[in-house]
C-alpha cells in the first residue's frame, strides 16, 4: 500500500527539493564563473586536501565525494589536465590507483573557496537564525543516517 504524503508533507518536499536544487545549482554556476570548475571537481579538491597527504585511493575517493568510479575516473583525467590532480598506482594492488592533490590543485582549491564560502553563507546561513541553523544541523543529519544505510 502507498504512503501517500499529506498536503504538509508534500508542501515540505517540494520546498526541500527546490531550496537544495536551487542552492546546488547556483553553487555549480558561481564556482563555474568565478573558477572555471563546476561543483563537482571543487568537491574531489577538498576532499583530497582534507585527506591524509592530500591523497586516496581512487575507490575511496569515489565513496566520499559519492560518485560513480567511472564518473570520477573521468573527472580525475580532467582534473589531471590542469595539473590539479596526479593518478598514481597503489604499490601492493596493482589493479589499485591513488589520486594526489597537487600544489597547483591546492592553490586552485584556495583560490574558488573564499567565494564557494561566501555563496553557501549568503544563500543557506544568512536567512536562517542561529536556533534555525541548529535545526537544519539536526534534521540534516537525520536524513542523512537513513540513507546511509
């Protein structure tokens, strides 16, 4: 049997949907504009910076920016042809490759952040309250532990 929404939860949907597509989007446009990278690759940037020297394994890279292998396998070759990212081959797999931030991808990554911030501050922060941002904390989380599993 359906478990059909009810007209607030509907209304909740659709208002979810549009504010994270909307805000997704113009994320996406402004790194495009202001960096020349779309969202994608400026998540694959932090994710390895934020790694143990600024390197993962491909496969665990692909977990933690939530993509496909093959998806970031071609956003790595063209992350490589900027010179932002180096593939390496794993010395006890050799099925196996790492994929190492280089200086120049940690300088682009400084570079697109200031503005990356001020998008998601003014665009997600700035309307909410403090008691407000404590809610989208927790609500966020919620959501996100039923569909980690």
């Amino acid at each position: 049997m359906t478990r059909w929404l009810d007209e607030e939860e509907q209304a909740a949907w659709r208002a979810f949907y549009s504010a994270t597509t909307l805000l997704i989007d113009r994320l996406d446009r402004e790194l495009q504009h202001d960096a020349g990278m779309p969202h994608a690759y400026y998540e694959i940037l932090v994710v390895l910076s934020e790694s143990d020297g600024r390197s993962l394994r491909m496969s665990e890279l692909a977990l933690k920016t939530r993509s496909s292998r093959s998806r970031l396998s071609h956003a790595v070759t063209k992350l490589e042809a900027r010179g932002w990212v180096r593939r390496r081959d794993c010395d006890d797999d050799k099925r196996g490759q790492f994929a190492d931030l280089t200086d120049e991808g940690f300088a682009a990554l400084v570079a697109a952040a200031p503005g990356h911030v001020e998008t998601v501050r003014t665009h997600l922060f700035d309307p909410l309250t403090p008691e407000q941002v404590a809610q989208l904390k927790q609500i966020s989380e919620l959501i996100s532990e039923t569909l980690k599993t």
